[in-house]
C-alpha cells in the first residue's frame, strides 16, 4: 500500500499542474481583448475621444500579464467587460459616480494612464505621451 501511494501521489500532483499550465494559458487566450485600435469615448466632457493602440500596450506590457495593469478585477476576477463605460457609465456601477462626473485630475483614465506614461518616462523606457492634445487629438 506504502509503495502504491509514493507512485500515485506525484501522478495525482503532476496531473494538476499539467491540467492548470494549460487551462490557465486556454483561458487568458481566449479572454484576451481585441487588439488593434480602439476609441476611448464616454469619459470626456470637453475634449475628443483618444484613440488608444491597444495592441501597441499590450505589446509593450508584455501580453496577457498586461491586462490587470490597466483593467481592474471584478470581484476577485478578471472583469468580463474591458471597456470601463460597459460597467461605470450606470449608476448601479459605482458608488464614485463615472470618470465623466470627475474632474480632471480624479479621472480614473487620467490617473491610471498618465501615471503609467510618467513612471515609465521617469525610466526612460518609452516617450508617453502626458499632455492633454496628445492623447485627445482633434
């Protein structure tokens, strides 16, 4: 009996790490959003839309990994929503009201992009752009 559980105990433990290897690479892939360019609308009042290279980010931030960077979780989970006008244009979506009833400097786009250019300014790693009509081009 001894023996036979030295043999299926690291099957059972290998069988697991092999089914969550896979099933987790299956599961970013196919959740992985659209790539290409996208339009950042419905959280502006005053200045254009900004039309965001999503595949460009994503590549910078090295793949799927990328994703919570940007987009925040739902619960524990990854959102099934990418855009953030999907959940927090409603008003049940968030006791904060939406990004377009913020002000400037509390917009979360704002905050979360233009925090991101200038970390990655400070490191020299990319020229971000930080600056209102660099972003929302007429």
């Amino acid at each position: 009996m001894h023996s036979f559980r030295r043999f299926l105990v690291p099957l059972v433990a290998g069988t697991f790490l092999l089914a969550g290897a896979f099933g987790s690479a299956g599961h970013a892939a196919k959740d992985t959003p659209p790539a290409g360019k996208i339009s950042i609308k419905g959280c502006q009042k005053k200045k254009p839309p900004v039309s965001f290279d999503h595949a460009a980010h994503v590549k910078l931030l090295k793949g799927a990994k990328s994703c919570e960077g940007c987009h925040h979780k739902v619960q524990g989970k990854p959102a099934k929503e990418h855009a953030c006008t999907s959940c927090h244009s409603k008003p049940q979506g968030t006791k904060l009201g939406t990004c377009a009833d913020a002000s400037l400097s509390k917009n979360p786009l704002h905050v979360n992009c233009i925090g991101c250019h200038k970390k990655e300014l400070a490191a020299g790693k990319t020229k971000a752009p930080t600056k209102c009509a660099q972003c929302h081009a007429k």
